[in-house]
C-alpha cells in the first residue's frame, strides 16, 4: 500500500508570545531578541517559558513523583485517531460528567484520544478564560477504564482553576489520567474547524529531559 497524502489539516495550538496566558502562577513567557541580523547577522530568540506554556502536554511526573517524565513516553500517546465531545454551551466552572460524554461514550477505546470540545477558546487572552468547564473526577475514571489515555481539551486546565486556591475536588481529573500513566492536553483551539468525525491528531511534545510537560503543535488531519 502506497502512504496517502494528509488533507484538512487544522491547527490546535494558539500562539506563543509574551500574551500567552499561564495557570495561575505559572512562570510567564519571554520571548526577546539574543542576536539580530543588524548587529550578529542573523536572528536567535532567546525563550523564557514554563513547561506547560500555551498548548502543551502534562506527562504523569506532572503530579506523580514516580511518574514518566515527558521523553520518556511511548510517542502512540501523542499521535492517532480522535473521538471530539461536543460539550459547548457549559456556564463558568461547569463539571463535564460522564452522562455529558454518552454521545461518544461507545467510540472511547484503547489507542484513541478524547479530545473534550468546550468552546472556552474563545475567551483566549481575557479573564473568563481562567473560568472554563473541567472534566468530573468521576467521568475521567470512566474515560480511563474505557481505555484512553489521551484526553485533551480547548480550555486552561483538565480540572477546574480556582484564581487564589485549590479547586473544591482537588485534581481528581489529573490524577485519574495521569495515575494511569496518560497523558493530558491543555489549551487547544479550534475544534470547531476540524470537520471529520474521528481525525488523526498530533500533539506531539518537544523532547525535554526529564520534563513534567512540554509544549506542542496540536494538529487535526484526515489522511487519504
Ligand atoms: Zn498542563
């Protein structure tokens, strides 16, 4: 079989710039000149970011000591076939449950990602975007059992971000996926662009060593 050519191609990542927004005490992006064509001959940017700045991947070291560090994780993880709940329409600080995810509930399986669809791009760069959905303890649980270890979503954080303190349910969401050694995608955009039912995506992180996570370039595709 000859490889096909990749079309529909949507990108899931934001833009990375000083404006990037961070979880709440998070270090904030940096990005300035370290050479320029007018003074060295060509242009080197220095970045100064998080580990887990804009669109990006939380490996299990991220809330488990014992945890997988982000190089050391099969790449399957971050690359392959989609399901996208459609969960637009929540109000500030909604619980995403399981019942929310009946519609997809029998397309979750091993070696598919579940990619929650809140909308909550839209409020990129302002204060309603720190008040997004998040994902039910409970349902994460469900998701896991069902065999994903890949659950990503269009908004901050996978459990509900509380400016000042921790969320009432804790991280329950994190460490229902991450205790079972997955991964997890914050941050995403554009969900609403990618037209086929169950693309191909790619969120593969940079290889840092030893990192609790790392930025990517989310991309949709279909192939063939
Ligand atoms: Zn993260």
């Amino acid at each position: 079989m000859s490889a096909q050519p990749v079309r529909d191609v949507v990108d899931l990542s934001h833009p990375l710039d000083d404006d990037t927004p961070v979880y709440p005490g998070d270090p904030v992006a940096r990005f300035s000149p370290a050479t320029t064509i007018d003074e060295h001959g060509y242009n080197v940017l220095h970045v100064r970011m998080g580990s887990q700045t804009g669109t990006h991947v939380d490996a299990p070291y991220h809330f488990l000591a014992d945890g997988a560090r982000i190089d050391e994780l099969p790449l399957e993880l971050f690359l392959g076939p989609a399901v996208i709940a459609d969960v637009r329409g929540r109000a500030p600080h909604t619980a995403i449950t399981w019942a929310d995810l009946a519609p997809v509930a029998g397309r979750l399986a091993p070696g598919r990602m579940l990619l929650l669809h809140t909308g909550w791009d839209a409020h990129w760069g302002t204060d309603a975007y720190f008040d997004h959905p998040f994902l039910d303890g409970e349902a994460a649980e469900r998701v896991v059992a069902a065999g994903v270890r890949t659950v990503g979503l269009d908004a901050l954080s996978l459990d509900e971000t509380v400016l000042g303190g921790e969320p009432a349910a804790g991280f329950a969401a994190h460490f229902a996926v991450l205790g079972a050694g997955g991964v997890i995608v914050e941050n995403l955009r554009g969900l609403d662009a990618v037209r086929s039912t169950e693309p191909v995506v790619s969120v593969l992180p940079l290889r840092m060593t030893g990192a609790d996570g790392a930025p990517v370039r989310a991309v949709a595709f279909d192939v063939g």
